[in-house]
C-alpha cells in the first residue's frame, strides 16, 4: 500500500481528483473555461517532476522569482504591519458577515500579531527558499501560504468585497483581480519548485545555511516591530512628510472620471454561468437559454490621473466644515490623531507631553486640533480624563487611520504641507519642534 500511494499512478489519480473538485466548486463569477486552463496546468506540473528534474534551470529561475518576490512583499508590507493590519481586519469584517462565524470577530481582535507573523512568515520563507534551508518544509509552508492569499483574492475578486488585497500596501495598490492573476502565477511557480525540488539544494554548508536562516528570521521579526513602535520607515501615502494636502486632493492635469456600463447579469440555465451583457444585446427574449439574475455596472476603465486624496474632511463639533480654515493656515499647525479615542495610548507621561506642548504652542499663537472620529461623550470623557483643553474636530476614522499610523500621533502642518510627523513613543517637546522644524 505505501508503494502505491508513493507511486505516479496515484499521484495523477489523487491530483485529477483534487483538479476536479476545484473545478466544481468554483463559482459562476470565474470563467469555467479558464479555471479548467489553471488547473490543467497544475496537474501538468505535478505529474511532470522526471521532466523538471532533466532542467534545472527552470527551478533556479522560479526559486530566485518566488524567493525575491515573498522577500520583498513581505518588507513592504512589514514596512506598515499596522496599515496591513487593517486590511486584515478588513477581511475578517468580510468573513464574519458573509459566514455568521464569532470566530473571525477574534481574529479582528488580534489582527496586529497576525499582520506580523505573515510579514515575517513571507520574508523568512523567501530567505529560506534562496539558500536552500529545510527544502521540503519551506516548499510546504509557501504552498499552504499562496493557496490561502489565492483563495482570500479570488473571493475579494469574485464577490467584489474588499477593493484592494494590501498585498504591497501602499506601495503598490493592486485591484483583487490583477492580485488573483499574481497569486495563480505565484501558485504554479511553487508548483514547480516543489516537482522539481530534487535541483534545490543548499548554497552553503548546513551550520552556515542554518546561522544566516536564523539571522534572517531575527531582523524579519525586528523590523516590523520596530516600524510599529515608530512610524513607517519607508511612507507611500498621500500625506507623508513634505507632501501637500491641498494638492493631493486636486486631479492632475489630464485627469478622467472612471467610466462604467450599465447591463444585466445572466445565467446560462444548460451551464449556470453567468454573464454580463450590456444594454444593445442582452438576451431578454432568450428565455429558454438565459435567466436574469441583477442589474449591474462595470468599469470601463479606472479614473486617470485622478486626486490622490478623495475622502478628506474636518468639521468641528457644530457640524460646521473647518478643512479650508486648517489647510489654508499660513502659520504652523498642530494635528493630534486620535482615530479612536476608546483606544487612544492611556499613557499619563504621554498625555503630560501632550498638554505641555499645547500650552507651550498656544503662547506662542500656534494652533493645535485634535482629530478624532469619536462621538461628543466619548470626546467629553477624554478630555477630563486627560485634562486636555485643546479643541477636538471630526474627521473621517479611515482617513485619520492612513494620516498617521499612531493613536495617537502628531502632525506638523504649514499651509496644507506635511512639515513633520511623529508616533506617541517618540512624541516631541515644543522646543524640539520650534529648533528643527519651525524655520
């Protein structure tokens, strides 16, 4: 019986079935023809490792594309580990309301740890794939991790419920489809690797295979801790530092709307495909082959040049528009980020420095707003708490979210531009800010 399960014949037999299965189970949104083309092409590459094996070079090609490729998705998004804890959390909120499930309501809960654990998952398997460490583990790992980001894409891609994966964080902000088609291509890379993993071997000898692989691991765990306790190393939102607001918020110059189409969806009553026809050639008096199914809009194509901030407003507790009186400020400016304040840093030192560096700005006639997308109690009860006499604005949660990744954390504008921004372990005294930044 072992020999059996170890032989080709069962190999072809098991990988058919599991082929098979996938193909059934696949939803209408994604195209039965081409999903038979993916797995065909998997069930090739499984059944063909004597062929792989006869030419290294594709392997060595695959394992330096995979192993760069997780290195570097994982650095971007380690990066921002609590930017991409919100897409998570993102994805969770998804989950639990499409399956009624507690469970994901937990995960939200620790989406922080989780967001590490996969940035320092994907960099140190990337690592361990180049060198060669543990072939059989590493190969395992990275097939289990792509199938699930495959499967979290073509769900977000299918069922259009998270509109960008996070894949690259801001970096990079891939549509949950273009992410799909980068995770298949992933997914049949690691196939490869692992039918050809006869051709990976260790680049060097095991204790030093093992020492670089350990220090690896080490600096995949220091980095996205460090960037959490401070502020993104490397920013590629639209509100870093030097950048303008008031300019972020204009289109350029060539600048076009997104288009989208109006129709129906259909389904086939022979195949239960469904597909979207437009307004000239649905077939409404086909009622023998089609069934209607909803109204719909398609994008035609994406918006260009379009603003890079969309959704940026600030009103004072009246409910009165105050974002053209904060941006056109000639003067300097302070904008405290509170996105949350029921989850605010509780620090009694830290809410010291606060007060003091408002008292001391506020002698010298420099303003400073506490943004928060809290409600007036929730307000009311942080201000005796903390004894904070500075005013508080509204503002929009997300939007607060992507300002600065702190809760809170300090802004320092002058006319629109981002002057200087700091995270609340390394929250500033006003003389620093007047020596350094107020020139």
């Amino acid at each position: 019986m072992k020999k059996f399960f170890a032989s080709k014949v069962f190999r072809v037999i098991w990988s058919l079935a599991l082929a098979a299965l996938l193909y059934y189970i696949t939803p209408s949104c994604f195209s039965k023809t081409t999903i038979a083309i993916i797995l065909g092409i998997l069930v090739l590459i499984v059944n063909g490792s004597s062929l792989l094996n006869k030419f290294p070079i594709i392997t060595h090609i695959s394992r330096i594309a995979v192993g760069g490729l997780f290195i570097f998705s994982g650095f971007i998004k380690a990066n921002d580990p609590l930017g991409f804890s919100y897409k998570l959390e993102e994805y969770f909120e998804v989950f639990k309301a499409d399956s009624g499930l507690g469970i994901f309501e937990s995960f939200a809960h620790i989406a922080l740890p989780l967001a590490i654990l996969l940035c320092v998952s994907e960099m140190a398997l990337g690592f361990m794939l180049l060198v060669g460490y543990k072939r059989n583990l590493t190969l395992g790992l990275l097939f289990a991790q792509i199938a699930f980001f495959t499967f979290l894409t073509f769900y977000s891609a299918c069922y259009n419920k998270v509109t960008t994966c996070g894949c690259f964080g801001d970096f990079l902000v891939l549509k949950p489809w273009t992410s799909f088609w980068k995770d298949v291509a992933l997914l049949i890379l690691i196939t490869l690797l692992i039918s050809g993993k006869e051709s990976i071997n260790e680049l060097f000898t095991e204790m030093i295979t093992m020492s670089l692989t350990a220090i690896a691991i080490i600096l995949s765990f220091a980095f996205p801790i460090y960037a959490y306790r401070n502020l993104p190393p490397l920013d590629f939102r639209a509100y870093k530092i030097g950048d303008n607001i008031k300019t972020n918020m204009q289109a350029g110059a060539d600048y076009k709307p997104a288009e989208y189409e109006s129709g129906f969806i259909y389904e086939n009553l022979k195949t239960h495909e469904q597909k979207h026809f437009d307004m000239k050639n649905y077939p409404w008096a086909d009622t023998l082959n089609w069934k209607w199914v909803a109204t719909d809009n398609i994008l035609i194509h994406d918006a260009i040049n379009p603003p890079k901030i969309v959704d940026f407003s600030i009103t004072n507790l009246d409910g009165e528009d105050i974002k053209d009186s904060i941006l056109n400020n000639k003067d300097y400016m302070f904008l405290l980020v509170c996105y949350d304040l029921t989850k605010t840093e509780d620090d009694e030192t830290l809410h010291a420095k606060i007060n003091d560096l408002y008292k001391l700005a506020e002698g010298e006639h420099i303003k400073m707003v506490a943004l928060t997308a809290g409600d007036a109690k929730q307000i009311d009860d942080y201000k005796h708490k903390h004894q904070a006499m500075y005013d508080f604005a509204n503002a929009d949660g997300m939007v607060l979210k992507t300002m600065v990744r702190a809760n809170p954390g300090l802004i320092l504008i002058k006319d629109g531009t981002v002057i200087m921004n700091w995270h609340h372990n390394n929250f500033p005294t006003y003389s620093d800010v007047k020596q350094k930044f107020m020139k």
